[in-house]
C-alpha cells in the first residue's frame, strides 16, 4: 500500500533541507577553523586515549569558547535532528490515518533515536 | 603534519570513498574506516564515528530522491527499522565494552563478507502473487513503477528478514557502518522484494539506523568535529559524482575491482592487528 505522495514529498524535502543545512554548518565552522588554526599539528587530536563526548550543553558552551568547532557541532547534531524530524513527521502521518500498528512502530523508533541521545544523563 | 593538510588529505581520500561507495551502491562505511585507520593512523573508534556521519549524510541525499521516484516502501522500511534500531543501539553500547583488536577483527570479516556479496551473482527474481500473513496485516504489500506502469510485489518471510534486520543494526552499532549490504540482502534474497525496491528501501533506512548509532557514539565521545568535517563533506560530494559517472560506467567490472580493493584493505588491517598497529 503506497503511502499518499505528499508525505514522501514533505520527507524529501526535509531530508534535503536538513542535509543541507547540516553541509553549510559543517562548511562554514571547518573554513573558519581551517583559516585559524590550520598550521597547528594534527598529532594531538590523533592521541589514542581521548574521547570528545558531546551533548547539547557541551555544544552551547563550545560555541561560546570556539564559534569554529561549536559550528562544525551544531551542524552534525542538525544531521540527526533531521533524521529524528522525519521519523516524528511519519508518525504524525501515522496518527492522522489512524494506523494504529504504524503508530507504535514509529513511537518505538523514534524513542530509541532519543534514547541513544539522554542514555547517559538518564543512567 | 598540519590541520590543514591532513584536512584536505582526509577530504580527497573520503571523495575517493563516496565515489566508489557510490558507484557500487555499498556504501562508503567500508571503504572510509579502513582508509583513516590505514592511511591516517586514527584511532578505530573515531574513524567509525566519521563513517557514521558520513553515512548518514550520504543516505539522507539519496534517499530524498528515491522518496520522489516512488520504489521505496517506507511501511516496510519503518516496520524493519524496530529491529534495526534496536540492533544498533545495542550494539552501540557495547562498544567500550570491547577492545579495539576484536572490533578490528569483525570488521575484516565484514570485509571479506562484502568483497564476497559484491561479485555474487544475484539470482533472478520469481515472481509472488501471495504475501506472508504480516504482509496482509501490516500492509507491506505494494507496487513500483516500472516502463508500462506498476507491478505488484508480495513480502515473503517477514520474520526471517526482521531478524536479520537486528543483526544488521547490532553491525552497524558495534562497527559504524550503515549495514545497507545485509539490509539489501535481507529484502532482496529473503523478502523477495524488487531489487530496486531493496537498494531505495535501504537507503531509506540506513540514515536511521546510522543516527541511533551516532546518537551513542556522541556521547561516548567518538565523534570528533575536526575528524568528521573532511570525511562528511569529501563524501558527500563523491557519493554526487559516482551518481552522475554510474550511468557511463562498467558496473560490473567496479563491483570486482571494489572487492579486491576492500579485500586488501581488510587483510591489512588484519596484518596490522596482529602486529598490534591498531
């Protein structure tokens, strides 16, 4: 069963509007970064041992620090946030159909995708 | 070496990767994360986070498209997608829980696994007029646009095809890949689905899958931005050219070159395993 072509419309032009978004961030914060502090090496972000978590606090504070990488950040979570956008558009979809097993299945999609972002501030 | 130049290194050596993963419609996860932990020495973590992203990125572009064109069956990409995420998200908790070494391992057997997929000769598709009973309740059933119109395709053991869905995501959790060679193979040899309606399916589901994955790699700390920047836009921008080159290519004769590339890659990568370079 073919689902009503608007909806693959709205979720094309998300994908696109969001991937695009994401590129121009990414973009712009690597130039800015690369004009400033290109010459630097490249061994110490290579160290073994280091980890880089981010969440959304470690993003608004890097934005403050160094607008840069807090750029190239915003536009990596913009990413995702697109894909978390079509999923919950797809349950809105689902809701305004009446689909009730397609309710659920995207309900518990869209949970796991929340999930894997507040695991750790939950536990 | 400099920010700069390893920038711009990384940037051309995942534009070679979009372009090939492109024009054998695997994928660029395969290709990328053996490349940064060969040629750039990263550390594996990182450069599975790199390819995350990547993949996500490239999936997003294509599968707006495909949602344009009409194959991709977005029931039966959603319906998947539970076994899917829940996959990934285990698998991707799992991760610091294991060493760097068998991590390695099982991605050089995911090489192999995909040099072996690329050049198996896919068997003809018979034709089902009848569906598995959870494609009648779930309505996965449907139809694709072909020359003369659309023809009809019925869904064929569902459950089989879901769990091999969880095994994709666990996959594309542990090792930071999008899985859409078994997602592929799960729709295609399993549900019996049109190819096109796999590979567009597929595409549609891998960014999905791919971000559960990111989402746990974010907060583990294995995204690192001046990492990903080079590899996400290299690979975007490959990923268009192999899609504009594909139609004026031997795809074939890419398919086994791709295989003998990631083979090698993958045999490397196990040398260095063991001579403990990773």
């Amino acid at each position: 069963m073919k689902e009503k072509p608007w909806i693959d419309q709205w979720m094309s032009w998300t994908l696109n509007l969001g991937t695009l978004l994401s590129i121009l961030l990414v973009f712009s914060g690597g130039a800015i970064y690369l004009f400033n502090a290109g010459n630097e090496s490249i061994q110490l972000l290579l160290q073994q041992s280091t980890t880089y978590p981010l969440n959304f606090s470690i993003i608004a504070e890097t934005i403050q620090l160094t607008p840069a990488v807090g750029l190239i950040e915003m536009g990596l979570f913009c990413l995702i946030a697109t894909q978390l956008l079509r999923v919950g558009m797809l349950l809105i979809y689902y809701i305004y159909t009446k689909d009730y097993w397609f309710i659920l299945i995207n309900l518990f999609v869209l949970l796991v995708l929340v999930y894997s972002f507040i695991w750790k501030d939950i536990h | 070496m400099s920010i700069i130049l390893f920038s711009v290194l990384v940037f051309i050596a995942s534009l070679c990767a979009g372009v090939i993963g492109s024009l054998t419609g695997l994928g660029g996860g395969v290709v990328i994360i053996p490349a940064l932990v060969l040629f750039f020495h990263i550390n594996i973590h990182y450069a599975m986070g790199a390819s995350l992203i990547a993949v996500v990125a490239t999936s997003s572009g294509t599968a707006a498209a495909y949602l344009r064109k009409g194959f991709t069956n977005i029931r039966i990409g959603m319906f998947l997608e539970v076994a899917a995420v829940a996959g990934a998200l285990i698998g991707a908790l799992l991760i610091p829980y294991i060493s760097k070494t068998l991590l390695t391992l099982l991605f050089c057997g995911l090489l192999f696994l995909s040099a072996f997929l690329t050049i198996k000769r896919r068997e003809d598709q018979e034709v089902y007029t009848s569906s598995h009973p959870w494609g009648y309740t779930l309505r996965l059933n449907d139809n694709y646009p072909v020359y003369q119109g659309f023809q009809s395709y019925y869904v064929q053991q569902v459950p089989l095809a879901f769990f091999i869905m969880w095994f994709a995501g666990m996959i594309s959790g542990l090792l930071g890949i999008g899985s859409g060679t078994l997602k592929v193979l799960a729709m295609d040899q399993v549900m019996r689905l049109p190819y096109k309606v796999s590979t567009t399916t597929s595409n549609f589901m891998i960014g999905i899958t791919a971000a559960v994955s990111a989402g746990v790699y974010f907060t583990h700390g294995y995204i690192h931005p001046i990492i990903v920047m080079p590899v996400m836009l290299g690979v975007i921008v490959g990923a268009n050219i192999g899609a504009r080159l594909l139609p004026h290519l031997h795809t074939q004769f890419l398919r086994i070159l791709f295989s003998i590339i990631i083979s090698l890659m993958g045999l490397q990568m196990l040398i260095n395993t063991f001579t403990a370079s990773v």
